[in-house]
C-alpha cells in the first residue's frame, strides 16, 4: 500500500505528543507500505541529517512556515470560517505543492493528521482518505476557558465555536475517521461520533523499559512545557501540592522537565524544585524519580507521559481527567486524585511504604504491556487503511 501521510508538524524529534504518536505510526506501517510523509516546519528547527524517519520513509517532505506566513495565515484566517489553528497552517502556496507530491506519489491512501491539516486536502474525491482527530480540539478549548483571562476567553470562545463546527465539516469531508480514546470519542458533538474508531497510542516496550538506578527525586512530571495543559499542571503541583507534602517531608526532590520551559515554569525552579529543559533521551529524567505525577486539570487524550512511566515500573499518580483516558476505573494500575490534600495522601504513602508502591509500578507495567502494543495498534490500524480503500 502506498501512503500518502500528513502532519502538521515534524514527527521529529519527539517533543508533543502528536509527534509522538505519527512517528510510531510511520515506523510500524514503513515495515510493510510505502509512506511518503508532508509534514509541515513552523519553528525551522527541524534537521534532516537527524531524521531517522528518512531512512524508513520512501520520501519526507519538510515545508518550512515563516513567521510572516503565519502572521499573514492567522490575518486571513480571521476572515475564514475555520478554527485560527486551521489556519495557522494553511496556506495556497504548499496546497499546491502539497497536490503534485500525490500527483506524482499515487497513493493508494491519504492519512490527515489532526483537524490542523485538513484543509489541505478535505476537497480530493478521487483517493479515500482518513483523518486522525488524535483528540477533541473543541473540548481542550473549552476547558482553557474557564481557566483564563478575560482578553483570552474571548478569543477562546470564537476559537471553540469554530472548532465545533469544523470538526463535524471534516467528518463529513473524510472517509474514515480515528482518534485516541473512546473518552474522546464522546466528547465529540456531533450524531455521528459513534462512528469514529478509536486508535490508541502505544508504547516502545523495547525503548521504554525498567532501568535500575538511584532514585534521586521522589517526584517527577514531564511535558512539553509550553503547552497549557502541562503549564497548569506543573503550578498546581508548586503552589497546590508542594505547601502540603512539605509539611510532612522537609527535604522532598521534585523535577519538572520537558521541552521549551516557558516563563511562569522557569519560575517555579527553587531548593525542592529542579525545572530541566529538552533532553534527547528522556529515560534519564524517568529512571530517577520514584513516583510519576500528572494532576491534569484541562486538555484531552491520551497521556503518553504516564504510559511511558508505567512502562518503566514507576507508580503513577494522576487526575480522573487523564485515568480516563487510560483505563477503566475498576483497575488499580495508578492512582487517582482530586484535590490537593488527596494528591499528598497519596504521595505519602507511596513514599512511606514501598512494598505498596512496587505493587503500583508492576500492576501498571503489566497493563501498559497488555494493551499498549505498537504493533498490535499498527495493524488494526492497518485494517482500518484497507477497509476504507475497499469501500472507496
């Protein structure tokens, strides 16, 4: 099968969860299709001498996204009845280039990654084709909502709006639909939704596996540090969390890490919290904590912070926002909390009694083993692929 795949951002290096998840796609599917991957730049720091996707792809494409592009994208798009992030990406310029490389390609197939793309391609008859929501947008938006300034609720609100009505627009538009968790899949609002198939992300359990080493900090959270969602955690866990535990342990160790750490995180750094920036190998940061915490307040999907955590026996403790993505309530691979004092509950008696935690750690190892499988996921993803050619 030849697959025409495209992204809105560069499946590398593996920074935000959405790259992470169309690089194992493309590296489990390159073992038996054809892929050309478009992906989009707009931060020019992409290196193709780095790209190990190069060597398994048939052809990668990389369009760079100048700030004036995007600044002129964001101008028109203001006019436009799509999402502003739609537009942020869109221009007629790479539409064109866009259509010659699948001219020329002839794919039997499109894969759209996230609503972002989907103008680029929405209007071609002539190849079935298939997006991947990965998570509801609206729904993320909704929650920044509530949680912002007056200024920012306003651009919000419009944003939420239009999301709404795009995402049933490229239902419509595509022939087959996917997304992460069949939690997002009904927060979707529209009466088809139930026809959305859920694809989860998996896990590298060859990468991502137990590795001993001394266990410096006793709590450890990760993200792309830009992004709202992780920017709101790492303060709830300070300024909520913290006051509490350190009532009960003084010389508690915490890391916050991720890429592009903004101002308000870079902030936080003090004697108990060690705030670290990209690393290649993100292992590094795992192997040294002894509990994973993800107190996620708003955002959507699935978080592969905590697969990735679980896969390396760490005890996870999260909200019930993000269990859901994850696991039914009735299996006790991590542990769920709500408000800060029951966070700290936690924590301490992870800490206090490690017999407990170990349990945790392998409870949730074993699960992510079960029904996290990159191979398993590429192939029924793969079915999805030929059923949607044969019906087209």
């Amino acid at each position: 099968m030849k697959i025409f795949f495209l992204t809105p951002r560069v499946p590398y290096p593996i920074d935000k969860g959405d790259k992470l998840r169309a690089y194992y796609q493309i590296k489990f599917l390159s073992k038996r299709h054809e892929i050309l991957l478009f992906s989009l730049d707009e931060n020019s720091c992409y290196r193709a001498e780095k790209d190990p996707l190069r060597d398994i792809c048939k052809k990668v494409r990389v369009v760079k996204l100048s700030k004036l592009r995007i600044f002129f994208n964001l101008l028109v798009g203001l006019f436009r009845d799509i999402p502003l992030q739609t537009a942020y990406y869109y221009s007629s310029d790479i539409k064109k280039e866009i259509i010659k490389e699948i001219e020329q390609f002839k794919p039997d197939l499109i894969y759209c990654q996230l609503i972002r793309a989907a103008e680029y391609v929405r209007d071609i008859q002539s190849i079935p084709k298939i997006i991947d929501y990965v998570d509801v947008i609206s729904k993320g938006l909704e929650r920044r909502i509530k949680r912002t300034n007056i200024f920012w609720k306003l651009i919000l609100t419009i944003e939420h709006k239009r999301a709404l009505k795009y995402e049933k627009v490229v239902f419509d538009d595509f022939d087959e639909r996917i997304i992460i968790t069949t939690e997002d899949q009904g927060l979707l609002k529209f009466e088809e939704k139930e026809k959305v198939k859920i694809i989860p992300n998996g896990i590298d359990s060859d990468y991502y596996k137990p590795i001993p080493f001394e266990r410096k900090y006793d709590l450890f959270f990760s993200g792309n540090l830009r992004y709202p969602p992780n920017v709101d955690a790492s303060i709830f866990i300070v300024d909520e969390i913290l006051p509490l535990l350190k009532l009960k342990i003084p010389n508690l160790k915490v890391l916050i890490a991720g890429a592009a750490p903004n101002s308000k995180i870079l902030s936080l750094q003090s004697e108990t919290v060690d705030i670290k920036g990209w690393v290649d190998d993100v292992r590094e940061y795992y192997k040294q904590a002894k509990i994973f915490l993800a107190p996620m307040q708003i955002g959507t999907g699935l978080q592969n912070k905590l697969l990735q955590a679980m896969a390396m026996k760490i005890p996870c403790i999260t909200s019930e926002l993000t269990r859901k993505g994850i696991v039914a309530s009735t299996e006790n691979v991590m542990l769920v909390a709500d408000t800060p004092k029951e966070y700290a509950d936690l924590i301490i008696k992870l800490l206090n009694d490690q017999k407990y935690a170990d349990e945790i750690a392998e409870l949730g190892y074993k699960f992510v083993k079960a029904n996290y499988d990159w191979e398993q996921i590429t192939q029924n993803l793969e079915q999805i692929f030929f059923s949607t050619i044969n019906k087209k």
